[in-house]
C-alpha cells in the first residue's frame, strides 16, 4: 500500500520517526504526471535509500504568469497507480495552502546559472525552482535526492543549492529518458498534437546532427547552430527559443569549440507547447 501525506506536519514527523530509526531517504521531486522518466529516478532512489518519498506538487511560483500553471495534469490517482510495483514508496502531495500561505513572502535564488538559457526565458522560474526544493529539502530532510538530466540547467541550479546552503543532501542524476523516435520524455508531451508530437522529433535529431558536427571536427560555432538552426527551421510547427553550445559547467557559450566537453542546450515551442533538450559531446 502506497502512504500519501498531505500535510507538512505530518511528512516532517514521518521524517523524523525513519531517520531516528536509522535509515535512509530519498527524495525523488516531481510535479507529478508520472511518466518513464520519473518512474528511472524512483528506481534508482529504490536502489540507494531505504524509503522512498516521491513529493507530487504542482508548484505555482515557477511559472510566470502567461505559462502553464492551470493546464498542467494533475493526475495524483494514476501517479500512485504508476508507482504501485514499488516497495517503501511514500507520496507527498501538499496542498498550495499549506506551503504557501498568504504571508509567504521568503525567497531562495540562485544568483548565476539560473540567469543563463531558460533563465531568459521563463523570468522567475528558478528562483520558484529553489524555493521549492528548499522546502522540501527543510520537511522531508533527505540523504539523496534525485532528478533527471534532461532538465540540464536545473540539475546545476540544484547542486548549486545544496553547495551553498550546506544541504547535507547526496545529488543524484539520472540520464535521459528517451520514447522510441528520441523524444526526450516531459509531462508537458501531452500537450502535443499528433501532428506536433511527429514535427517534436526534429528536436532530438538536431542534437544527433550536433554531436556528428562536433565529433567530425567541426570547430566553428556559428556554422554549427546555422546548421542545426536551418534543420529545426524545416518544422513549420516549431518556434527555437535557442539553440547553443555552452560549458557543461557554467553554461557560458563556447564561441570557439576545443577539445574539452561541451553541452548542446536548446529550447523550442512547439505549437504552444515549451519543450527544452540537451546532450553533452566530446569534441573530436
Ligand atoms: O523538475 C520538476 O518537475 C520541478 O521543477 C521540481 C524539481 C519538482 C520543482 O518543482
């Protein structure tokens, strides 16, 4: 039987009562819409921690006013059904009341990677991200917490946090799960049409086109994005909010492209629907 915990008060006794008995947690954040992706991380979590708390929470304050906070699935009965195969699984499912009240008004935020790629784009959206995990990390006080590559740049923003707030958290990253044409799997796949989730694959082949570029030798990076640019830009249904070769590090863009590793990060609307990709290459 799956336990779901709503109520913070709760969640932070439960916490209590595991860690003085010894064991371990891990804490596997998600917004819930469970999809393959998630249900890697909640595997791996398995795998190192004696419990398992999935927290599902819809989190307001990382989306800016024109994005999609009200559409966003929220399927909590089919996310627990999805982790039924799973042993020593609790679900965290709060409530906007209880972690936000109206005298919220406490921020955490990361002051330089969140400002770079998606940053530009979605105002506000990382300092809602650290907020959050912030919150989550004080209630649930985890061992391990875990999240996927695929959101690249908040995987940095994270291990930033716990860097520089001394989390004594273990960050885990689990690599990209991918449907059957590349596609990168996100919850926000739904939203995709037939016709939008086919014109979504040109996503994944720009940055197989990339790596090839890259392993090939090719050193010019202006040369590069216009093609991978030119290649997106065949898909009538997609709109590139960027595309850009950057330090895995500091996401600082790589003008001239050497020997060391680089990351090829894009974002793109496809219809209305805001998906972001990455892959890390070794240039040859
Ligand atoms: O990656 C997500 O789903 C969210 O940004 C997270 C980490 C659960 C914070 O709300």
């Amino acid at each position: 039987m799956i336990k779901i915990i709503k109520s913070v008060k709760e969640m932070a006794n439960f916490a209590n009562r595991i860690k003085g008995r010894g064991h371990t947690i891990a804490l596997v954040p998600t917004m819930g819409a469970l999809h393959e992706g998630h249900l890697s991380l909640v595997e791996a979590a398995h795998n190192k921690a004696n419990i398992v708390v999935v927290s599902i929470y819809v989190n307001p304050t990382q989306f800016a006013p024109n994005e999609d906070f009200n559409k966003y699935p929220r399927t909590l009965l089919k996310d627990k059904t999805a982790l039924r195969h799973f042993e020593h699984i609790t679900i965290f499912a709060p409530s906007d009341k209880e972690l936000y009240p109206d005298t919220f008004d406490t921020w955490v935020e990361e002051g330089t990677i969140s400002k770079k790629l998606c940053g530009k784009f979605r105002f506000g959206h990382f300092k809602g991200v650290t907020t959050i995990l912030s919150k989550l990390f004080n209630v649930v006080r985890p061992d391990f917490a875990f999240f996927g590559e695929k959101d690249y740049q908040q995987q940095l923003i994270v291990k930033k946090l716990v860097k520089d707030l001394n989390y004594p958290i273990d960050v885990i990253i689990c690599p990209t799960i991918r449907e059957y044409d590349g596609l990168a799997m996100s919850s926000r796949n739904k939203y995709l049409s037939p016709k939008e989730r086919k014109a979504a694959a040109v996503l994944y082949k720009t940055l197989i086109r990339a790596k090839k570029d890259l392993e090939g030798g090719e050193t010019d990076y202006r040369r590069i994005i216009v093609g991978l640019s030119r290649l997106i830009g065949f898909e009538p249904l997609i709109r590139i909010d960027y595309i850009t070769i950057v330090n895995p590090d500091t996401l600082i863009e790589i003008k001239e492209i050497k020997k060391e590793k680089v990351l090829v990060a894009l974002a793109a609307r496809v219809g209305k629907t805001r998906l972001i990709d990455s892959m890390i290459v070794q240039p040859k």
